[in-house]
C-alpha cells in the first residue's frame, strides 16, 4: 500500500510539473493555460489553503482539492499535447533536485517575512 501511494504522489507531482509546462505552452488554450498557472503556483508553493497543523482538514487540499483540479485542467488540455507533455514533465521530475535553489526560495521567503513584521511593527509603533 505504501507502494502505491508513493507511485500515486510521484504522478500527482509530475502533473503538476505538467500543468507548469502547459501554463507556459502557446498551444494550450487560454482558459486551461490560466488555470493551469494557478494550480502549478499552489501545488509548488509552500504555502496552503488549509494549514497542515489543523488535523485531517489540513490533507485536504494535498490529498483531494489539489488532485481533482489537477484532472480538471488536464481535461482541458488537448490529449496528444497533454501526452506530449506529459513525456516532457517525466523527464523533468527526474533531474536531481538543486538544494541551492531550495535554499534560496527559503532565503527569500524567511527575508519578505522578517521584512514584512518589520514593517508591521514599525507601523503599529508609530500609531
């Protein structure tokens, strides 16, 4: 089972590598494109609809919202090009992973953050 569910999140993410390649393809029509950089920004932002720390709630959009719109948008998408793609997002996910662009988007993210409270709290001070 364990098997299967990994096999399950590897082909999720290679779909949303997928939808990435599409949102920038100029073959793909304009209201998947639109909706396929949308769902591409979610699914690979750190960022969630649903905090993780609610319990079972916090699933929700990984294990159920996410895929659903996933098979929504690749329903919009031509299948041979959505095949094509496919083959394209496959070779993609298998590169290996670079730690300094994990890192850096980290960095950046830790950096807008500490800016941001800065700002709060310089502006709430000088109420």
């Amino acid at each position: 089972m364990l098997a299967r569910l990994r096999s399950w999140a590897r082909a999720v993410r290679r779909d949303a590598l997928l939808l990435w390649l599409a949102a920038r393809d100029p073959r793909v029509p304009p209201a998947a494109k639109l909706l396929a950089a949308a769902i591409a920004a979610y699914a690979f932002s750190p960022l969630d609809l649903i905090p993780d720390a609610i319990p079972l709630l916090g699933l929700l959009d990984e294990a159920i919202l996410l895929p659903l719109l996933v098979l929504l948008t690749l329903r919009l998408i031509p299948p041979a090009l959505r095949e094509e793609l496919r083959a394209r997002a496959a070779t993609l996910a298998e590169r290996p992973v670079s730690r300094a662009g994990a890192a850096l988007v980290v960095a950046l993210w830790a950096a807008a953050t500490a800016l941001g409270a800065w700002w709060l709290f310089a502006r709430l001070a000088g109420d």
